[in-house]
C-alpha cells in the first residue's frame, strides 16, 4: 500500500523571505508594469544583488521580459494581455517626432507613460546642445514631474486617489505639498492642457508637458516632455515651446 505524502513545512527563515519578496516583486510588476533593478531593491528594502538574483529567476521563468536598457517588464506569458508592456511601435511612431522637438529647441524630449503612481520615459531625444542625459526607463514620482502631472490631471478622482491611498510623498523642494495641493494643481493642468515644472523634481531641471491622447477615447495615453536645463534655460524661455508642442502631440495623437 502505498504511503500518502504528507505536506511539507512551509518555509521558514530566509527561505520564507525569499518567497514573500518574490511575491512582494510580483504584485509591483502587476502594478507598474516595469522596472528596474535599483527600482525593485528601493521598493523591497533589499540589497541590487538581492533584487538582480530575484529578477533573473522570474525572467528564467518567462515570467517577465528584459529589454536592451536593462528594464524588466511584465511578460506576455504571465497575466492578462492588459498587462503587456506597450508595443514598440508606439516607440518608433512618436520618435521621429521627438527628433524633430529636439533639433528645433536645443532641448531633451522624452514620451512617458503612467505606470502606477510614477511617470516612465520610454523613449527620448536629446539635441547636441543638451547639458542633461536621455532618461530612456527611467521612473519619477508622478506628482512631482510635469509629465505627471499631465497624466494625472486626466484621471477620475478614485483613480487619483487609489494611487495615493497614504497620501503624497513629501519634497523637500515643495514644502507644503499635498494631496490636496496636488488635486489643485492637476485642476489648472487640465484647465490650461499642459504642466510646467521648474525646478521641482530635480535641481536644475526645467520640463513642460502636453498630453498625447488616443483618438478613439480621448484619454490621455502619454506625453511630450521637454526637459532643459535650468543653466541654458528660463521657464520663460520653455513656455515658447508650448505650441510646437502642443502641435506636435496633435499630429502623433492621430497615428497612434
């Protein structure tokens, strides 16, 4: 007769850890759908090599994908299709248009899309003038950046608020700021259709934002960012921008 197997202790010590922060790492890639290695160790509280080892053993699992800027990204194989990252056609449709925005201010462009509560630039443009490096993958704060704030600014106010259920993270270079001066100032985003920063995501760093919408549903989808340096550039010196911009986002909105 044969033994039946009796159930195995669950795990406990490191190996217990290991398997809450595999699973901790899972629910964050459902939510923003991509991220790095130095993202994944920040969020957990664990060491890069921790987060690497993690994220290499779901990427030898299919679980998630890795692209050519070291990003990993929620995989096809593993959740529903609304979690797949987005097409690289949409990459190489707005690029020559941020080639263009580039070569005509002297200025970095990025296009950035939402991801939970944080804006990622999927794709930039910088102009030989530039003084600021491309911040292809990056991820910033949403309320924090001009892009974000354009992104936000389109979403209903449980959305919002789902994204910031602690309320907003503080800046020191904001003092004062919350979730209430946050809704505020999403309200004159979308009354004026754009979003200046200056200065307040990073020292040095002026960016204005126009939204990029899908044509079908006129939600915002993406945006323009033009990003300057503050040692070539007033925000003065930005706002002239604005048309081209906004433009700009017009003619992509309508070949996406």
């Amino acid at each position: 007769m044969s033994r039946v197997s009796e159930p195995r202790p669950a795990p406990s010590g490191v190996a217990a850890k290991s398997v809450q922060n595999v699973l901790r790492l899972v629910e964050v890639l459902a939510e923003r759908k991509s991220i790095r290695v130095r993202e994944a160790a920040g969020l957990l509280g664990i060491s890069e090599p921790t987060a690497y080892r993690l994220l290499s053993a779901l990427h030898a699992h299919n679980w998630v994908t890795k692209d050519h800027s070291h990003v990993y990204h929620w995989s096809a194989g593993f959740g529903p299709p609304s979690a797949l990252p987005r097409p690289r056609s949409v990459e190489a449709t707005v690029l020559p248009f941020l080639a263009e925005i580039s070569e005509a201010t002297g200025h970095s462009v990025n296009f950035c899309i939402l991801e939970g509560n944080g804006v990622r630039s999927l794709v930039g443009m910088a102009s030989r003038q530039c003084r600021l490096p491309l911040r292809d993958g990056q991820l910033l704060p949403a309320h924090s950046t001009s892009a974000g704030h354009v992104l936000l600014a389109d979403l209903p106010e449980q959305e919002l608020l789902e994204l910031y259920p602690l309320g907003v993270p503080g800046n020191p270079r904001d003092p004062g700021f919350d979730l209430r001066e946050l809704r505020r100032r999403l309200a004159l985003v979308r009354r004026k259709g754009w979003a200046l920063n200056d200065e307040v995501s990073e020292r040095g760093v002026i960016g204005l934002a126009v939204p990029i919408r899908d044509p079908g549903q006129g939600r915002a989808v993406g945006t323009l960012a033009l990003i300057a340096s503050a040692l070539q550039a007033t925000r003065d010196d930005i706002r002239q921008f604005l048309p081209l911009l906004l433009d700009t986002a017009a003619h992509v909105s309508s070949r996406l």
